[in-house]
C-alpha cells in the first residue's frame, strides 16, 4: 500500500513537471507576464 502511494506521488510530480516545461516551451509565460504588469500598472493607476 505504502509502495504504491509513493509510485503515484512521483507519477503525478513527474506529470506536473511536463506539463510545466511544456508551458514554458510554448510560451505561456509570457502571456502570464504580459497580464501580471498590466494589473499591476493598473493596481497603481498608470495604466
């Protein structure tokens, strides 16, 4: 039981991992970025 809940926490890791580097090779950290800067210009009224 023990040896299966680890099998299953390291499957899903390893899974977040990729789905992590494939957003990044896709850049989708650049529209984060892009919406980041624009609320906060907005938060202090430059925007």
């Amino acid at each position: 039981m023990e040896r299966s809940k680890r099998i299953i926490r390291i499957t899903l890791l390893l899974a977040g991992f990729v789905m992590l580097l494939m957003g990044i090779v896709a850049g989708g950290y650049r529209d984060i970025w892009t919406k980041a800067v624009m609320v906060c210009m907005e938060c202090v009224g430059i925007g």
